[in-house]
C-alpha cells in the first residue's frame, strides 16, 4: 500500500494504468473503494489515481472531521498533487467529492486540466437534508445495506468514521455554510456538472433541481457543461456507470 504525508498524517493512495492522470474523489462516508469497479474503465485510457481522505478508508484516523471538510479534502489532494509533480490533471469527483474537486479547481488551477462535479448539492448546504442528518444517519446505521456499505468501504470502526462525517455536516451547516472559499467567478478550468433526476437526495426538491442549481453556478462561472440522466441513484456516476464513463471521455478528450 502507498502513502504521502499531510500535515504528517498518512493518507493513502493507489494508481492503475497509464496516460494522462485521472483523480477519482470519493464523497462523504464512502473511500476510493466505491471506485473499485469502474478503476479498470477509466485505467483503459488514463492513469487512475484515488485516495481515502483522511479518516476514511486505509488512511489514517481522525479524532474529529473539520467544519470545513470539503476544503479540508481539497487541500489534501493539492498537497499530494504538488508533491507528485504530474503536471496537470483531471478530476472526476462525486458527491461529496465533487465539492473537493471545485475547491481543488479554485484554489490550484494550474494543476488541474478539467473537472467533473458529479451529484452534489450546489454552493450550499442543502437544509432538507442537513437539518435531519443526526437522525437520518442513526437510522442508517441500523439499516443492513447501509452498515454493509459503511464497512466495505472502513473496516470495522466504519461507525466512528460515520459519526465524525455527520457531526462535521451538521457544524459546517451552522457555523460555514458554503462549500467554497473563492467566487464561483473565478473557476478558470473546463467543468461538467453531472446527475441523476431521480437522485433519492434531491428528490423532494424537484426533478429540476439539478438543471437550476447547476444553471446558476455555471453563469456565475461564466462557462461549463451539465448533463443530466433520466433515471439513477445517487451518485449518477456510480448509477448510469457506462453512461457517466462515455459522458466522461467525451467531456474530457474533446
């Protein structure tokens, strides 16, 4: 297993295949192994790199999650990308991990090429979803798919790390309450924002959810791409998988 070092911590990391680098971003509660099944499509054509953040997956453990966690990531994979030299890269980033991936776009342009922000919730924090998350995650964890899900992707203290994602969700909703530090205006990198109309997160806000959220983002930016799929779960990328890898390449090489 691979390691770097962040703010002397090990974070770990693999890479598969060759080409041009392609950064695989896992959301919240998940780690890289969410990707373990679509590693070999993307490796076909580039080099695929993934990372668990720290407190996640083989990385290691935090007492507790920053506020900030979705900056925090981002200033994670800044710090390995400097280190590793690759030059520029792309990022596919999913859920939680597309909120890393617009940070990472925002904060070191000159390391990234294009970005893909898959099945997030905009610039802020969606209110239906973090006003209920302490109870919404208890149940979860009673839930047999859910508890297999969380140790698949941790071990066997998947509950503390599911813990310390929900009390860091709940503190940036009180106390941050937006994903990003820079203006959206300022995003300079090719971006396509992606998701599933029938994503169970976004439901109960509308089947046009994404097409406005997204809309306002990208004319804020002043630039981008949105594809949406009729039909999925959340996330699209892992739902609509061969779809989202065709949409992706054609996004990516064009």
């Amino acid at each position: 297993m691979s390691f770097f070092k962040f703010e002397n911590k090990d974070v770990y990391y693999e890479e598969t295949g060759c080409g041009k680098p392609l950064f695989l971003l896992h959301g919240n509660t998940a780690s890289s192994t969410m990707f373990a099944m679509a590693v070999e499509k993307y490796s076909q054509n580039y080099k695929v790199i993934l990372i668990d953040f720290l407190g996640h997956g083989r990385s290691q453990r935090l007492d507790t999650f920053p506020a900030d966690l979705w900056f925090y990531e981002a200033e994670q994979v800044i710090a390995f990308l400097r280190e590793k030299q690759y030059g520029k890269v792309n990022i596919i980033g999913s859920s939680g991990g597309a909120l890393a991936a617009i940070n990472v776009a925002l904060e070191a342009p000159e390391l990234v090429e294009k970005v893909i922000a898959d099945s997030f919730e905009g610039e802020v924090p969606l209110n239906s979803f973090t006003d209920n998350i302490v109870e919404e995650r208890e149940a979860s964890k009673n839930d047999p798919d859910s508890r297999m899900f969380y140790y698949y992707m941790h071990g066997d203290d998947w509950e503390s790390v599911v813990d310390n994602d929900t009390n860091a969700i709940a503190s940036h909703c009180k106390t941050i309450g937006r994903f990003f530090h820079k203006p959206l205006s300022s995003l300079s990198v090719p971006i396509l924002m992606t998701g599933s109309k029938e994503d169970e997160f976004i439901s109960c806000m509308g089947p046009n959810y994404f097409e406005k959220t997204y809309g306002d983002m990208i004319r804020k930016i002043g630039h981008g791409e949105i594809y949406l799929f009729e039909t999925g779960r959340h996330p699209a990328m892992l739902s609509n998988e061969d779809h989202f890898r065709d949409v992706c390449l054609s996004f990516l090489e064009k």
